[in-house]
C-alpha cells in the first residue's frame, strides 16, 4: 500500500509508513533541535492535509530525531526577519498554525511521540493533537515570555481548557520547563515511556486505533473537537447527527460493524468515504 502513496516533500522531514494505515512523521533537523523554520510549517500543513484526504491512512504520528522534539520556531530566522524588517513574515506559519497542527481542526487523529526537548511551537503542537505519548526525558514549555515573543499559535487558551486558569499562568507567564510527568499528572501527557520505547509506544496506540471502524473514528473526533472548541454539547450533537454521522449512518462500515459482532469475528473495514 504504502509503495503507491505520494505524500508532498517537507525540507528535513521524513515520511515513513510503518503499518499499512499509519504514517510517520519525523522532524530531522538535530542540529536545530528541531526548529521550524516558516517555510517548513506551511509544508507541514500541506502533508497533514494531504493525510486527511488519503483513504487508507487512519492515524498518524509525530516525533523528531536526537534530542529534541520540537524546540519551536527558528529563532535565527527569525533574527535575520528582524534586521529585515520582515518580522510579519515569520510570524505567519501556516493557516492550521505552528507546524500545521497548533490550530488544526482535521479529520484524523495525530499522536505526538514526543521524544525530547518539547518547547514554544512544539508544546503549542502537542497541545492541540489527539494524544501524547512523552518519553521519560522529554521536557515541555513555553519560554516565550522569555524572548519577547507570545504563544500566539494557539495554545493559550487550550491550556486553559486543559489545566484551569493557575496553572496555564504558571506554565505561559513563568516560562519554566516541566518534564513528562508533570505534564502527564496534569492531563497534558497519556503515557510517559522510556526514550527507545516512545515511537514503539505510539505506534501500538496508532496500529489499535486503526483496527477500528475508520468512519466511527472520524465521526466521534470530531464530536470530541466539538466540546474541546467551546461548542454546547446539545449544538455539537445535533451538529454531528445532522451533518456527518448522515454520511456513515448505514453505510458498509457500520453494517459491518454489526455484522462481524453476531458472527463473532474482527470486523473487516473499508477505507472510510468522509
């Protein structure tokens, strides 16, 4: 399957496609501790929309390589923006935000296997993905009060919805870093791992989502995303129930789903249409 996808090229990213519905995106700029420079966040938004349109692929997952995962945004870069006077210009990542996930709505799940050094963009990026596997020696924060710059990206007021109003504060007016467990015991974090287990880890989490009806995961992310984007539970299902549930409702994934139960067997799916 895999031999036949065509993914769109991301500079210093890797694409790789370890099950037949998962893909793996691995940020590959150690020497930057994974710095995003602008135009790299506008390509990623691309591959990530290009995932949501391709049929077979039902989860993905996001890391980086050596010892950071995402240290944020390219701050030399930044500084040549500066002493150009084009400072806008680096500050417009790309339309779903830092790195295309910080404000990404989506249709499919993203798992962060975050590996390493998780700072600025990178926190603001696992802030607004489905689930965080953390490796024991992963450090996450938002320093930018600490450079002059904001954690305008979106994740402000996710960490609000996240962790309450004390604690976003600490954590977006102090600057501080926190480790795995932190962000775990706070809610942030689903699993902490060792660091050679955090891809293994992430990818058994993907592979076990995806043996499950492709429609009904849509379907009920987005009636997750509902609530975690300020809309009333009676608005968000009535919503769903009007709009996108219509396009499953019936049709061969959930009759499968039905069927593979009375006969006592593994369901067998089809890619989803939505």
């Amino acid at each position: 399957m895999s031999k036949s996808l065509n993914p769109p090229k991301v500079p210093h990213v890797a694409v790789s496609f370890p099950h037949p519905h998962v893909v793996l995106v691995t940020i590959n700029r150690p020497e930057h501790l994974n710095a995003l420079q602008r135009q790299m966040s506008i390509d990623l938004d691309r591959l990530w929309r290009w995932y949501d349109n391709e049929p077979s692929l039902r989860c993905a997952i996001l890391t980086g390589t050596g010892r950071a995962f995402c240290a944020g945004a390219d701050l030399k870069e930044w500084n040549v923006k500066n002493s150009e006077g084009n400072v806008k210009d680096v500050e417009r990542w790309a339309e779903n935000g830092f790195g295309g996930l910080s404000n990404r709505h989506g249709k499919k799940p993203v798992i962060a296997a975050v590996n390493g050094l998780c700072l600025g963009g990178g926190t603001e990026m696992a802030l607004n993905v489905d689930m965080v596997i953390a490796s024991e020696t992963a450090k996450f924060g938002l320093p930018e009060v600490k450079r002059g710059v904001v954690a305008i990206a979106g994740a402000l007021p996710r960490l609000i919805r996240t962790v309450g109003r004390q604690r976003a504060s600490e954590i977006a007016l102090l600057g501080r870093m926190y480790s795995a467990q932190q962000f775990y015991d706070w809610g942030i974090v689903n699993k902490v791992v060792k660091l050679e287990n955090v891809v293994q880890e992430a990818l058994k989490w993907a592979v076990e989502m995806s043996g499950n009806s492709p429609d009904s995961i849509i379907v009920t992310r987005e009636g997750l995303l509902g609530g975690w984007e300020a809309e009333g539970p009676r608005e968000s299902t009535n919503r769903i129930d009007g709009g996108i549930y219509k396009g499953m409702e019936g049709g061969d994934n959930m009759k499968e789903g039905v069927l593979s139960f009375v006969e006592k067997r593994n369901a067998i799916w089809k890619d989803s249409k939505l």
